[in-house]
C-alpha cells in the first residue's frame, strides 16, 4: 500500500529496512507480477526520496541497481539513476 508506505516513511521508517531477506526497494524492483509498473515507480521514488540505498547488497549480493538492471526495465533503471 503506497500511501502506508509513505506513512510509515514520513513517522521515520527506514528506507532500507528489510524484507523477506533483501531491502525494500530491491523487492520492489523485483516485483514483476505484483504491481502495475506505474505503482512500481511510485514505490521507488517515495524509496528514494527517503533516502534508499540503490547500491546496498542483499544476502545474494543483489543491489537494487543491479535488480534493475538484470530486470532489464528502462523506466526502473532511469528512475533509480535519476
């Protein structure tokens, strides 16, 4: 939920916390099924804007730069570089 989201990141949540073992925003840029690729944008730019670490490594060594990449989404990769 976007707007839970942005909430909870407004209250002081931690834009890199983590998620089913990798940060939040790599699962999100992971995502491909679950969102609409509008919602996905939406997600990484409130991330981002609260400071996301586009280069932290998960326990697999994925980065959501890389998750990106590898996912090889243009409208992700261009927001995540902006």
């Amino acid at each position: 939920d976007l707007d839970a989201m942005r909430a909870a990141l407004q209250k002081g949540a931690d834009a890199n916390a983590d998620i089913e073992g990798q940060s939040i925003l790599c699962h999100v840029i992971s995502q491909t099924n679950l969102m609409t690729a509008a919602s996905k944008n939406d997600f990484i730019e409130i991330l981002i804007a609260h400071r996301a670490d586009i280069n932290r490594a998960g326990p697999d060594g994925t980065t959501p730069l890389l998750a990106a990449v590898l996912g090889d989404d243009q409208a992700v990769l261009a927001r995540i570089l902006a």
